[in-house]
C-alpha cells in the first residue's frame, strides 16, 4: 500500500457507498481509462472476468477457436473454456518472450484451412510488463479482420514507442490482484474504444439487469462488478503507479549490474521503442556456461529464505490444456525449464537488496 488507500476508502465509509457502483467506481474507471488511454472502462471483480466478457462480447460460443498465448498465466486462456470454446495455443519469440507474430500468422492461416472458419479473437499478453511485438501482432489481426483482447494484466505502466500497452487492443483488460503491480486485492478492469462494448460490459457484469423497477432479466449475466470500496483503493495506488514502476525499474537495473559478467541473461527490452514496468525481473540460465540450473539457483535462494519463482509453465505443457492445439511451443518450454522471477517487490529494502547481491554472488562465483 502507498498510504493514500485509506483517504479514499474512508470516502466511502463516510458517504456509506458501501454497495458494489458508487462514486469511486466511477472515478476509478475514467483515471483508469486515461492512464491506458483508451476511450472506455469497467472496472470488474477479476482480470479473468475482463477477458471472460471482451469473448462474450466478441460473440465466442461453443466450439469457436481463440488463439492464446501459449506462455501466460491460466488466467488468459481459462475464460476460452468458460465458453466451451477452443484455445489454440501460439508460441513465443525470443525477445520479447510474447506471442510470436509469424507463428500467429502461419496458425491463423492453417486453422481457416484446416476448419473452414476463423478463429473469434486473438488473446496476446506483455509478459513481465514487457510489451509484446505490439504493431507486428496487431498487422496480423487485421489482415485476417480478427479482433485483438490485450491482455495488459501484467504491464499497467509500460509503453511501446511512448503509447500505454493496453491502448492497442480492441479490447485490453487490466488485473488488481494482490501480485500485480498495482492491487485492489483482488480487481480487474475492461477498456475499449468501443463504448457500445464497454456498456454491455457493464450490464454483464451485474447480473444482466433490464432497466426497470422490479428485477427484470433476459440475458445471462454475472457478478463481476468491483465494489466502490475496492476502487477506493484502486484510486490510492494509482497516485503511487508511477514512483512503483522507477522503483521496478531500479531492481532490474540492480539485477543487470549484478550478472553484468555472467552467463545469466536479464530479461531486457529489445529497443528503445519499448518501455517495460519491469513487474518482475527474469533471467534465463544456460547450464552448459553458468554450470548450474534454474532449480539450483531458486534452492540456493530459498536456503537464505530468499524466494524465486520459475517462470510460466506454458499453457500447452499443462494437463487442464493436454488436448489443445498448440502452434510451435519450443521458445516457451525452454524459457519455462530455464528460467526465474527474482525478488522484484516495489519494496525491497537497501538490506534486502545487499542480501540478494551477497547471496547471488557467492552462488555465481562459487
Ligand atoms: C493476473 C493475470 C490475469 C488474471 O487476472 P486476475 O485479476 O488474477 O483474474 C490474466 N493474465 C495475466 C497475464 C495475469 O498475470
């Protein structure tokens, strides 16, 4: 928390909005929509409800196909399934670690020749915070009139030549659950240019209700609306956004300094077209020249109470997904078997950090 959470959810109590809408919704939904610059939000319950309704919206029904980024969090491709649709899953380039726009292409065109039809919608996510081949992914989307859900749960606050991830979509949605760099606790929101879109959501999102003065119901809904409390946090940790990405950005230059000579690759941006929030910082280690793995590095860390994490196991590798159709995969499988998110909280404290460095070191130089 950054301290000022507490000002707006009293805001709440002291208006007593304690219902799900109010005033702080409302607040929250336009800063949001303003700092992704796109025309429309709804702030929601979930990330994974955001990409639950751009499907619905975007008219996926039951055996239609998505095409997902393979490597992700199930949070990306589960909403597919919600539908009883299909994902069909694509691989990853080695720079940007995101969806692999050539990949997407040849997938695109063998699934129209394979099915006869189109898939519905293309799910591409910023990874990390680091921004996907944005304008190669969205040339493809548009030259088979596909629309593009961005999936910018992870990159609140990062740019591709100075433009906001989440504002090239037809859809993008954001996530606040307690990991990401901004939380609400739990939190999500839709955002579309389209603000028929994004007024449909909003129905969806409260259990489908007609306008009227009993409970009047035609479509099916859902209860995915945040409540006003929660966008009064979400208001509060938007006013610290921009000092939490320098302090992201100042644990990965610290990461870079410290495998500046080593075999151990920092995950970096490829150009200065892109700016990353650096969510967390993630390395790749090639055995054959550092002469330990992954595994070996997260238990060394883990013996000082030190904690890492591999990277995202592949949605293709995982038994919920085993029958799914997969273009490509060994970009990703390998990032999966090679790689860790290392300590990257906007509160690592100068202590903390030495320890990482002390620990890091000896292993590396052991
Ligand atoms: C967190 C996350 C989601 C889902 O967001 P929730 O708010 O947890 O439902 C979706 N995609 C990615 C890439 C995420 O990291």
């Amino acid at each position: 928390m950054g301290g000022q959470e507490e000002k707006y959810v009293k805001e709440a109590f002291d208006s007593n909005w304690i219902a799900p809408l109010g005033p702080l919704v409302n607040q929250f939904e336009e800063r949001l929509a303003k700092k992704v610059q796109m025309a429309h939000c709804a702030a929601l319950s979930s990330g994974t409800a955001a990409i639950h309704l751009a499907l619905i919206i975007l008219n996926v029904q039951e055996g239609d196909e998505v095409m997902v980024q393979s490597f992700t969090f199930c949070g990306s491709a589960n909403p597919v399934l919600y539908q009883k649709a299909k994902p069909i899953f694509v691989d990853s380039e080695a720079q940007t670690w995101n969806m692999d726009p050539k990949v997407l292409d040849e997938a695109i065109a063998d699934r129209i020749k394979q099915t006869g039809k189109k898939p519905k919608a293309v799910i591409a996510v910023h990874l990390y915070g680091m921004p996907c081949q944005i304008e190669r992914i969205q040339e493809v989307c548009k030259k088979h009139d596909i629309p593009l859900i961005e999936d910018a749960a992870e990159a609140l606050g990062s740019t591709y030549k100075g433009k906001p991830m989440g504002s090239f979509g037809d859809f993008s949605i954001l996530s606040f659950n307690g990991n990401k760099i901004i939380t609400t606790s739990g939190g999500g929101a839709l955002l579309s240019n389209n603000e028929d879109w994004i007024t449909k959501a909003r129905f969806l999102s409260t259990q489908a209700r007609e306008d009227a003065v009993h409970y009047e119901h035609h479509e099916l809904g859902f209860n995915y609306r945040i409540s006003n409390i929660l966008a009064g946090v979400g208001l509060g940790q938007l006013d610290c956004l921009d000092e939490w990405v320098s302090l992201r950005n100042a644990n990965h230059d610290f990461y870079k300094s410290i495998f500046k000579t080593s075999a151990v690759h920092v995950h970096q941006v490829p150009d200065e077209n892109y700016f990353s929030n650096h969510w967390l910082t993630c390395i790749t280690i090639d055995k054959q020249q550092t002469g330990f793995s992954r595994e070996e590095l997260r238990l060394a860390l883990l013996e000082e109470n030190i904690e890492s994490r591999p990277l995202w196991k592949p949605m293709h590798q995982q038994p919920l997904y085993a029958e799914a159709t997969v273009y490509g995969g060994a970009v990703c499988e390998k990032l999966f078997e090679t790689g860790l998110c290392l300590p990257s909280g906007s509160n690592l404290k100068v202590e903390e950090k030495e320890r990482i460095q002390m620990v890091l070191n000896k292993f590396v130089n052991r």
